[in-house]
C-alpha cells in the first residue's frame, strides 16, 4: 500500500515537471506559480522515496555476500547498520504520508487571559507573554498586538496578538490550554509558594474566503481606550468592540489609535474565532466554544506546570520534565514543541492504515 502511494506521488511529480515545463504554461503566471508550489511540495517526499529504493537494493546486495565464506561476517555487520537505518527511514515514508493540518501554514491568533491566582496569575500572564514574544523574535514571526489589558504591577489580564510567519500554527498549536505556574512572589514575605494559572488559545487566522460574515449581524460599539497610550487614548473614542449577535462572541481592538483600523483587527480576531467553531464542529472536537481548548482556568486543568524553585517545566501530556526554565522562558520552546509534534505524529501513526 505504501509502495502504491509513493509511485503515484512520483507519477504526479513527473507529470506537473512536464507540464511546467511546456511555453503556453510558463507564460500563465498564475498557473505556473501554481504548479512549482506543487512541485516543491512533493519533491522531498519523492525523493526520500527514491532513497529508500536505493537503500532496499543495497540491502539485498549486502545479503548476496553472505553466501561468500570471506564476505560473511563484514557483510552481516553492514546489514545490521543498513536494517536500522532502513527501519529510521521507513517510519519517516509514513509520516511524510500522513494527512496534513490544512490549517499548519496559518498565521496565528493568540489569546492569554489571566485565570486563578489574582495578581500573581495577571503577572503570570505577562511572563507567558513575553515567553511567547521572544520565541516569536527567534524564529523570525511578526507580532502584533490586537488588545492588551495591562494591570499596574506590570502583569496582563488580557493579550490578543497575531503571530505571522511561514508555519506559525503547526508550532503553536501545541499552546492551548491552561498553563500553571508555582513560585513565590516578589510581594510574599514568608516565603511561600504560590499556584496560580493563566490561559492560552491558539486560533488559525482565517481568511475573508474562508468566513464570510454578515454587517447585519454584528454589533459595532466604540468607546475610549483604556491603559498606556498618552493622551490620545483619552481623548479618542478610538476603541471597538464588536458583537456577533448570532453566535454571542464579542472581540475588542483598542492598540491602535485608528478606529478603523481597530475595526479591521477585530473582526480578524472575530473571523478566526468563528473559523474555529467550524472547524470543530466539523472535527466534533467540543461545542460552539472555546470552553473545551482553554478549560475554565482551575489549577486542577493544566497541560503544564512552571516550578521556578525547582527550576523545571513539566508538559503533562506527554509527561515531559525539563531542568531549562530559564532559557524556556526566554522563549527556547523548542524542545517542548518538537517533542509535543513528534507525540503527535506518532500517534497519528499508530491510528493510520499507511
């Protein structure tokens, strides 16, 4: 079955190369441009196939020799190194053949709300949110801010801001659900150690082709900015917040200092919001909520745990336990990521027939 998918992925390279390659095509940009994504596409997948054609009539070489009284023993040596590395390969063929997250390439919408803790979970909003600004720095994503409810110790109650870049959802995606942090605060005199969570919601941002919304079914108000800003924010009814009155969702915008502006943000954050009620119930993930990817912000409902005294952050699905919380929350997520989209694979794996 594998062996039949891959000759028709090398079949449909050899045909889009000969298509491409044709003068009428070339001059259709549209077409053509069309055509070389796809071929860039399948090209890696072809070739890795092509390797492991090659690997297979090495190994079938190597065996030959074992029938030659001189070759034996070097010959089974190599055919142990070449069936390892033949199992390696084989295990990256199916996953290069699993189903892709259509939604991987988007940018991204993220959410961080302060939950349990008070203070402490507001200044843990914005220690997550830095988190997740320098990872944005270390690979290269734009970021921009949509809403920021900052409090006067310097922490965040609300954060909604895109991450742009090529990949930026199949990365974050990993983000949703409650996040726990154990530390003592700065304003706690007997050293004690406080729990406190704040929430995470990573939406795919959608296109206009991809929700269409309604005027007549939303609700524009306007009104003053609050927080930093300078005077403008006072003096401009600057801020929006629009409710989409067949669903009940309301988005804010007040970073920037044009109304419009602000509009155009908002129902960005609306359209991925209402993208992704779709597509869960499409997938029957949870409801016409984002209940089931956030929780309600209990300690009880974490996916991980930062233990500043003990210096590690512990991914609870996976089980993952880390001694790096200094450079993890200096935005070195990767080790956490990678690990979470390997799991993810593999059990994605496990549930395919490939």
């Amino acid at each position: 079955m594998m062996q039949e998918k891959f000759e028709a992925l090398s079949a449909r390279l050899q045909e889009l190369s000969l298509t491409a390659n044709q003068p009428e095509v070339i001059l259709d940009q549209p077409r053509y441009q069309a055509l070389v994504k796809e071929i860039a596409g399948l090209t890696p997948t072809v070739t890795a196939w092509e390797d492991f054609q090659a690997l297979e009539e090495e190994i079938a070489s190597t065996r030959e020799l074992l029938e030659s009284p001189e070759l034996a023993g070097m010959a089974k040596e190599e055919l142990e190194a070449l069936e390892e590395k033949r199992g390696k390969a084989e295990t990256q063929l199916r996953l290069m053949l699993l189903p892709k997250d259509e939604d991987d390439d988007r940018n991204v919408v993220m959410e961080i709300r302060a939950g349990a803790g008070g203070d402490e979970a507001s200044l843990f909003g914005g220690v997550l949110l830095r988190m997740y600004t320098r990872y944005a720095e270390r690979h290269g994503y734009e970021v921009n801010y949509l809403s920021l409810s900052d409090t006067e110790l310097g922490g965040v109650k609300e954060a909604v801001f895109t991450l742009s870049g090529k990949g930026a959802f199949s990365r974050m995606k990993y983000e949703s659900g409650v996040h726990r942090i154990q530390r003592v605060p700065a304003t706690e005199s007997q050293g004690r150690i406080h729990t406190s969570t704040a929430t995470v919601a990573v939406l795919p941002e959608a296109d206009e082709v991809d929700i269409q919304i309604n005027p007549a079914d939303l609700r524009v108000d306007t009104y003053r900015s609050s927080g930093k800003g300078g005077q403008h924010v006072n003096r401009t009814d600057s801020a929006v917040r629009i409710t989409h009155l067949p669903t009940g969702l309301v988005v804010t915008c007040q970073d920037e200092k044009s109304q419009l502006k602000n509009k155009e943000q908002a129902l960005k954050v609306l359209r991925s919001r209402l993208y992704e009620q779709k597509q869960a119930q499409q997938h029957e993930v949870y409801a016409q909520n984002r209940r089931g990817q956030i929780g309600t912000g209990d300690r009880s409902e974490r996916i991980r745990t930062y233990n500043f005294p003990q210096g590690r952050v512990t991914d609870h699905r996976i089980g993952l336990t880390l001694y790096q919380i200094d450079q993890i929350m200096d935005g070195d997520l990767d080790p956490i990521i990678d690990a979470l989209a390997m799991e993810a694979r593999q059990q994605a794996l496990a549930e395919s027939r490939i």
